[in-house]
C-alpha cells in the first residue's frame, strides 16, 4: 500500500528559534489533511474513517491514503456507495462510544444523507438530554473549481449552518487544514468539516506547532484598512489576490477568514470592521439566503454606525451549479469581486 | 504512482465472460479516458471497451481468444498518487488578471 502522499512531503525543516524548536513544513493540503487524520488515528483509539473509497484506495483525492496499512482496515475502511448508510453507521458508532470521521465523497452526495444529519445527528444529545453526543467529523470535499460534473461543486454551507446542533468549519489553506482538523476531530460535538477541493493541491507552510493560534473564530489573513474582504474556503486564496491588486490602485484591504461558519465570530467581524468600516462579504454559494446575509447582518448590527456603505455581497447565482464549462462564470472571480468593492468605495449616503 | 486495476465488467444482462479479439493499447501507452481500449466479444455482440479514466497502461490481461470472466482483471493504470481517482481535474494555478481598477476617493474621518 503506498504512503506516497506524505513520504513526498518536501523535508521538513525543523529550526531552533530563541527558546524552543519550531517545526515548519511546506505540504499540500491534502498531505495536511492526511498527516491530520493519522495523528488522530493514533491519539485517539476509539476514532475510526470511513466512506466511499476510504479505506484501499486511499479515498478519490487520496486524503485517506496510507492510513489503512497503517492503521488496519478495522479503523480505516471502504462503505457501500449509500451514504445514508454511512451517516446512519456513524450514529451508531457515536452511540457506542467511537469517534466516527465518515467522508461524504462531494458536497453532492450529501443530499442522499440529510436525513440522517439533520433527524439524527444533529439533535440527538439534545433528545437524549445529553446522554448520547454525536463527536462525529463529518468529512465533505466541497464547494467547485475543478471542472467536475454535476452534485461535484456544490457549496452547503447555509444549509448545514442553518441546522441547530451543527458546527461547520471550512479550512483556507494546508496550515488551517491540519489544525482546524485535529480541532474538529476533538470535538463533543458534530462538525462538519467542508474541505475546499480547488485547493487540495496548493502548497503552503504548516506550522504543526502553533501555538498560540486557536482554532477557534475568525482569522485576519492580511491585514488593511479601507475595507473586510470576508470569505471561507477557496475564496479565501482569491480575496487575497485581490487585495494585492487592490493595494495598486491604492486601496488597503483586510482579509478575513471566517474559518467557523457555525458558529459564526461575530466579535472578529465586527472587530475588522468597526477598524475598516467597509465590507463585501464573499462565497461560491447562490445568493438567496447564502451565509453571506447572515455576516451582513451581523456586521450591521455591530457596526452600524460607523459603516460607510451596506455591506455588498459577491456570491455565485442563484442557479444550479452549472457543468465545468461555465464554472469561471459562476464562481465570485476578480472581476466580479473589484466590481463588489468598487459599489462599496463609491456609495454616497443619499 | 499508483496502480489502478479495472476488471472485465458485466457488459449487459448477466454475461459471466468475454472472449478478447483485439487489444486496442499495448504497455507502456498513455491513454485518455473513453479511448477504446480493447474489442471483446459475448455471447451476443463485439463491443469496444472505452477506458474508464486517463493513465499509462502498466498491464494488459488476456491475448485474442483468451476468455475472461467478469470481475477479473482486464487491465491495470498507473496514474500519479495525487490525483489518482480524481473526478475533475487539478485545477492550475495562474497569475491573477483583472480587467477592473478601483477609483476611490477616501475620506480618512
């Protein structure tokens, strides 16, 4: 069985700062993921993977790869393709005291599973008047950007956020993947874990130690102040990217990472944006009812008075997600993104 | 790399087997999905098999007029580890471009 993914990990280089070691590693996100998932595997005996191609294979985007051989197929191991079956499993492992980490293979697939998350998942410590905690992490390749086909590109989030007894939490880059996965991983509660396909192969620094970098909240990835660029996931890259073109035209703008999109960090948003006093909340999501209404709630409530214009959203539309072909027309691109921050900058109160 | 072996299908309404007639790719060739890979015949008709997904061909199984049963080996890929299994593909990274500027005048009150 190979382990290729992580033993391809550039070499990690492992530096003596002032007072104590610092342990610094560039990794794609998948190799975070992985190197995530074994460390859980190993620290926590009653932990176990499951789903669709899971266990031999290594899972479709080889985020499981190698943990099977390592961990044997009692921990790490294939499902039918029902994934029904794999949240309704997950259940019962919960019941019996395991700490269940399925994989829903695309954020599409889950549709056939909503049932079990919302009826069951979701609310069963509540009905069992806390007898019975779901620590489940539930594993969702999601949102697009890979050209993939229909159910392969869809952004869940609203929907999952909306479910009381739900935590949902999308990582940015590998460094968030490692740590916002082991958090998850330790949880009471159920988290759903809503991985950014588009980034998986994108390598960054994972600082493994950390400290001092909760896993909890918000997280400003660059900072400025004209303007709170607020995004999860993939758009997280691309906000960044827009901020270095921004600062060209001489606009100064902050990156925020939403990170948990249930709870959400009202006291981080309206940290950023009491300083910046202008927002554009970004995601791949349709429109309608999107997570971007509620950030835009949230930052009216707390800045109000200060704000310079209404916070715009950039968000996909409000269609199916449409083939691969006309994914760079849905999906919020740079473009679309300046054009948002541009309605922001030039708003006059009437 | 990974390997990745594709066995005989059920080519249609409970055939057990599969003679082949003609391998259409040798060892060796990189071949792209839905390429013809091999013509089999059942008991009811000749058929192209399409590949099921991009990769190089390590292994063939069965020369003309060997029968293989369905669910055994037919032929094995290797595909590089990360994007072995992938729907979609890998998405590249490119330079940003923009065609819009921002124009603002900002009062620093």
């Amino acid at each position: 069985m190979s382990n290729s993914i992580l033993e391809s990990t550039s070499g990690e280089s492992t530096a003596m700062s002032a007072d104590k070691p610092v342990s610094v590693t560039v990794m794609s996100m998948q190799q975070a993921l992985n190197r995530a998932l074994d460390e859980v595997l190993a620290e926590n005996p009653k932990a176990v993977i499951f789903g669709e191609d899971c266990g031999r294979l290594g899972g479709v985007f080889r985020i499981t790869d190698g943990l099977q051989a390592r961990h044997g197929a009692q921990r790490v191991f294939d499902t039918p393709l029902a994934e029904s079956g794999i949240l309704g499993m997950s259940v019962g492992l919960a019941m019996a005291g395991f700490h269940p980490i399925p994989e829903v293979q695309f954020d599409g697939f889950a549709y056939p599973a909503i049932n079990q998350i919302v009826c069951q998942i979701a609310r069963m410590n509540y009905r069992s008047r806390g007898t019975m905690p779901m620590p489940i992490t539930l594993r969702v390749p999601s949102f697009g950007g890979i050209r993939a086909p229909e159910h392969h590109g869809e952004s869940l989030e609203a929907l999952f956020a909306h479910v009381p007894g739900l935590k949902v939490v999308s990582p940015s880059n590998p460094h968030e993947a490692y740590h916002l996965l082991k958090y998850a991983a330790t949880r009471p509660d159920p988290v759903i874990f809503m991985e950014p396909k588009s980034r998986y192969w994108q390598k960054g620094e994972v600082d493994f130690a950390a400290d001092g970098d909760a896993p909890t909240g918000s997280k400003v990835m660059r900072e400025g102040r004209h303007l709170t660029l607020v995004a999860w996931g993939a758009m997280v890259s691309r906000c960044l990217q827009v901020a270095e073109l921004a600062a060209e035209d001489g606009i100064d703008i902050e990156v925020l990472d939403l990170r948990w999109l249930k709870p959400i960090d009202a006291a981080g948003l309206a940290a950023s944006v009491r300083k910046t006093r202008r927002a554009v909340v970004v995601h791949e999501a349709p429109l309608t009812s999107g997570l971007g209404a509620e950030v835009a709630q949230l930052i009216t409530q707390s800045c109000f008075d200060t704000l310079k214009a209404p916070v715009e959203r950039v968000t996909g539309f409000d269609v199916p997600y449409p083939s691969g072909d006309l994914e760079d027309e849905y999906i919020p691109n740079i473009d679309r993104i300046l054009f948002g921050i541009q309605r922001v900058l030039e708003y006059k109160r009437g | 790399m990974a390997e990745i072996s594709f066995p005989l299908p059920d080519l249609g309404e409970g055939l057990i087997e599969a003679t082949v007639l003609e391998w259409l790719v040798s060892p060796g060739e990189q071949v792209e999905r839905n390429q013809p890979l091999v013509e089999v015949e059942t008991t009811k008709s000749a058929v192209e098999l399409p590949s099921p997904q991009a990769g190089k061909v390590v292994r063939i199984h069965g020369g003309p007029g060997d029968k293989i049963n369905v669910g055994e080996p037919l032929i094995v890929f290797e595909v590089p580890d990360n994007t072995a299994g992938i729907v979609g593909t890998v998405p590249k990274e490119e330079a940003p471009k923009r065609r819009v500027r921002l124009s603002a005048v900002l009062d620093e009150d």
